[in-house]
C-alpha cells in the first residue's frame, strides 16, 4: 500500500496539473488554433465556394450607415453590418466599398450604386470569421456584359497549378431586396494563406503605385512604398529587407532562382499573356498582382481579373488577338522586370512557350473552355436576366457569349502561331465592345420591362427605388432551389435570433465560424475542472479515510 507522503504527493501533483491546464486554457485560448484552423478552409471552401451553386448573401445595414457608404464610397471606410450566408447570420461584420478605377467610376456615374464590397468578418468582433474566412470580396461585374471574364480567368489560372483565390457566383440582396449577381471572391488575408500554405505561411503583399514594377532604385525602403504599405500580412523590417534584396538580384539577372518561384511564375505569365489580361503588371500601373513570399522565395498570384480578355489598354480586335508573346507590355522591356528579364533566359524563355502552349491545349483546343462558358451560362442566367443593378441589358449578356467564344478561339489560334515563329493568325473580324469596355456598362433599351427599369439605382443618395416590388420579388427573381444551399432564413425568425443573440449592436458576438472553437475551448476547460473536483474528493475522503481508521485503533 502507498505510503501517506506518496499519496499526497500524487494529489498535489494532480491538483496542480488540473488547475494549470485550467489556467493555460483560460488565459492562452490561442493555444487551440493551430487545431480549429486546420479544418475551417475546407469548410468554407465547399459551403461558399461551390461552383455549381450560386450563394445566397444578404447584406444588412441601418439605413443612416448604407447611405453614408453611398455617399463617401470613395473614402473606403468600413461600416457595421449583419451578413446572413447561405440562411446563416453573422453579426457586426464590417463592409466598405473597393476597387480603383471601377470605384471612382461608379462613385461619378448618377445612375448607379452598384459598387464592389469587401466584407472583412473579424473586424468588430475579434477572430469572427465565416467557417475559418476571415475576408470575402464581392465584384460587381464592372466592365464585363458577359459576367463571366473574372471568373473564367481564375479558372484557368487554377487549372495551371497557380495559388489563386477561391471564387464562385453570389446573389446579393441589401436589405432584404434584390441587388445583383456579383462574383464572390476569396480575400487574401490569413486565411486564404493557411488554406493554400498551411500555419507557416510567409508573407503575401499586394502592390500598388510606388515600386509595384520591381524596378531597382536603391536600398532605401521608402522607394518601395507602394509594396509595403500593401503588405496583408504583419511584416517587419527585415521582412521587406528580402523584398529588396529580390528586386536588386532580378533587375542584376543574378541568382534568379535562389530568390524566385521561377517555375510558378512562368506559369503565371504564360496564362497572362494568354487571356490579354493588360490591367496587370504589365500595363503600365504594374497592378493587380499578389507578391508571396516565404523563406526569401518570392512568387506571384492573380488578383482581380475582370479586364481580361482585352479589356484594357488595348486598340481594336486584331491588337487584342494578335498580342505579342514574347513582349506582352507596352515600353521599354526594363519597365517590367519581372517577366523581362525571366524571358531573357533561353531555358526560361522555352519553358515559358511550353506553358503557353500547355495552357492553349488543356483550356481551348480541348473545347473546355466553350464548354465553361455554356456551363455557367446555365447556373447564372435566370439571376443575370433578373438582375436589378446590372450595367448591361439582359440581351447583351446573351450577345456576347458568342463573341466571348469566337475570341478565345483566334487568341488561342494567334498564340499557336507566334510559336511557329508567325506574326498572326490571320484577319480578325471581331467587336470587341460586346464583351464590355473600360467604364461600366450601357442604357438600359426602351423596350427593357419596366419592373426591372425601376428598380435600377437613380439616387446616390440611397439604394434604387424598391417602392411596390412585392410582385417583382416573387415573379422576377431568381430562387435558389428549396431547401438548399441558398436558402434564406425567414425574416420573423432572424430578428428573433438577432435579438437573443446580439441585443446592443456592437457588443461583441462570435458568428457560427466560431461556436465549434468556442466549444471546444470550453470541453478542454470544463475537463481540468473535472480534474481538480476529483483531486479534492480524493483528498476529503482520503483524510476520512484516515481519521476512521485512527478511530477504530483507539
């Protein structure tokens, strides 16, 4: 039998494992991350992110805070809002209007509100998210009468085995009333980092302005403002000290792939170049591009791609379809850096050629790409017919697949031929402006129904007209089919939630990202607790134990 001093040993010892697990859990609720992380990307991956699907996203906001978007869109300030998800609510997320040119355009034109968002879930209530996403971008199409230009580019990014952000089609509604068909995009903050790249996932910036072409000046960090003040992720000095030292070494040719992704930037270009895609770092902004870096590798994603398919910087058919290559940019070769001086080696440049070629064969030739767009015509034509802020009339949409297609066939015939050492594939017939140009969209046509015309946005001042469209609702948009994953809550019962849930706006509230996390903090609490309950019954009957038997001996 263990002697008194062991036994009172072992329950110290257990008591004080209890309450310091206790204690860890409670003041280090960090320490669980690692695990809750690991499985959230996937979920959002499939429950938002579904391309057979079009989500269901209502955007709630007081009237006095959306009209105050409207009003100061361009100041980019983020405001409170309840995002319901495919049924589901999260409360106080924060939204902003984004963009560039496609911000101030709309933000100028009096006969539209239909602005991009950024919808970043985490930024009232600390570590929200939407099943581990922690931002979420909505584009509104800008530029594009077919809805389809961003969504095929990422597509065939993705088929090339480049990092891209995960996207699909979303409804939205503000305020419960219909708004539009945008494309949801993934954001690129952490968790678009730890989806792709794990817990150690380096260092991810998105250039814009002052140093964005990679061009060398010197050492100072304040030439290369335009990439660091856009870092997405927490950096140091040292940190940028490899982003410029990656630049002297690739402007010197020296080294390439001791500081590059070679392989995967290639690949980049190559698809690029391919889609006419000018509104990149190869034009002459040298935007729109995401600079990844880990363990001093640096490598390039795609961002923003609703100008592809010549969209910008470009004269006329035959240029778009006819594009050099071999020098995709306009200028000077050393304005452009990064793909300049990669083609300059004759390796590089022969695998680059390869992954053009790769990527003509895999998305074009093989009739994938028709097959793409039919496909997604299928899913989102019901929503774009209907669509109540569109910037194009439904039947320019329907007109410009064909011509959508017709292009992809001669950009692909064209980039055959540069690799057989030809000039160009021949005389190109094609109107370009069917796909949609720099600047939005057209007038709506006079025999357009009046339900829909009504309901477009007239006021910058508020959202469109949605007096009397009790009919227009209930006959005209479109309805995620029942039961699934687009369904709404009912009204009644969301506010019910909301109050229960959430009765001051702005206290703070976990989304359902979160209650699984939260769960399982409590488990692991709850357990050290049990632990020290048992080590102190231990203790009480132990010592009643002991006094009994010291009774009986007397």
């Amino acid at each position: 039998m263990l002697e008194n001093k062991y036994i009172n040993r072992i329950i110290i010892l257990g008591m004080t494992v209890g309450i310091g697990l206790t204690l860890f859990f409670i003041l280090s609720p960090k320490s669980l991350e690692v695990t809750s992380s690991s499985t959230t990307p996937a979920e959002y991956a499939h429950l938002l992110f579904n391309k057979d699907k079009v989500a269901e996203i209502n955007i709630q906001m007081d009237k006095t805070d959306w009209d105050w978007i409207l009003e100061n869109a361009t100041n980019e300030e983020y405001r409170n809002a309840d995002i319901t998800i495919n049924g589901e609510t999260f409360y106080n997320v924060g939204i902003r209007p984004k963009g560039n040119s496609s911000l101030s355009m709309v933000a100028r034109d009096n006969t539209t509100n239909r602005f991009s968002f950024k919808i970043k879930f985490d930024k009232y209530v600390k570590e929200q998210s939407y099943y581990g996403l922690d931002e979420l971008v909505i584009n509104n199409m800008m530029s594009d009468t077919t809805y389809m230009k961003e969504y095929l580019s990422y597509d065939l990014f993705e088929k090339m085995g480049i990092t891209t952000p995960l996207y699909a089609f979303s409804n939205i509604r503000i305020n419960d009333e219909p708004w539009g068909l945008y494309l949801a995009v993934e954001g690129t903050k952490e968790s678009f980092l730890k989806r792709n790249f794990e817990q150690d996932y380096g260092n991810l910036y998105k250039p814009e302005d002052k140093g964005s072409s990679l061009m060398w000046v010197d050492e100072k960090h304040s030439n290369y403002q335009g990439i660091k003040d856009n870092a997405q992720t927490e950096i140091t000095s040292r940190d940028f000290d490899k982003v410029v030292e990656m630049i002297k070494h690739l402007n010197e040719g020296i080294d390439l792939e001791k500081y590059l992704d070679v392989d995967e930037i290639l690949r980049y270009f190559a698809v690029n170049t391919l889609l006419v895609n000018q509104d990149s770092y190869i034009s002459n902004f040298h935007h729109n591009y995401l600079l990844y870096e880990k363990n001093g590798i640096f490598s390039v994603f795609p961002w923003d791609l609703n100008m592809s398919f010549a969209g910008f910087q470009v004269e006329g058919a035959q240029q778009a379809v006819d594009l050099a290559i071999d020098r995709p940019y306009s200028g000077s070769a050393e304005n452009y850096p990064l793909m300049s001086k990669l083609l300059e080696v004759p390796e590089y440049k022969e695998r680059y050629n390869h992954y053009l070629e790769e990527a003509v064969q895999l998305y074009f030739k093989s009739g994938l790409f028709k097959a793409t767009i039919d496909q997604v015509d299928g899913l989102i034509n019901e929503y774009v017919k209907n669509d109540a802020t569109a910037f194009y009339p439904y039947e320019e949409y329907k007109a410009s697949l064909p011509v959508l297609k017709e292009f992809g066939k001669l950009r692909a015939n064209s980039v055959l031929a540069q690799l057989e050492g030809e000039a160009t594939a021949g005389t190109v017939a094609l109107d370009l402006k069917a796909l949609g140009s720099m600047g939005g969209g057209g007038d709506r046509p006079d025999d357009m129904p009046k339900e829909a015309a009504a309901f477009a946005p007239n006021e910058k001042s508020g959202p469109p007209n949605f007096e009397n469209r009790e009919k227009f609702n209930q006959d005209k948009s479109p309805q995620p089919p029942e039961n699934g994953p687009g369904q709404v809550q009912d009204r009644n019962l969301r506010e019910e939630n909301h109050q229960n849930k959430n009765p001051i706006r702005g206290q703070g509230t976990f989304g359902r990202g979160m209650e699984k996390k939260g769960q399982k903090e409590r488990f692991i609490v709850l357990f050290c607790i049990l632990i020290m309950i048992v080590a102190i019954v231990y203790v009480k009957q132990f010592k009643r134990y002991k006094y009994l038997k010291g009774t009986s001996k007397a």
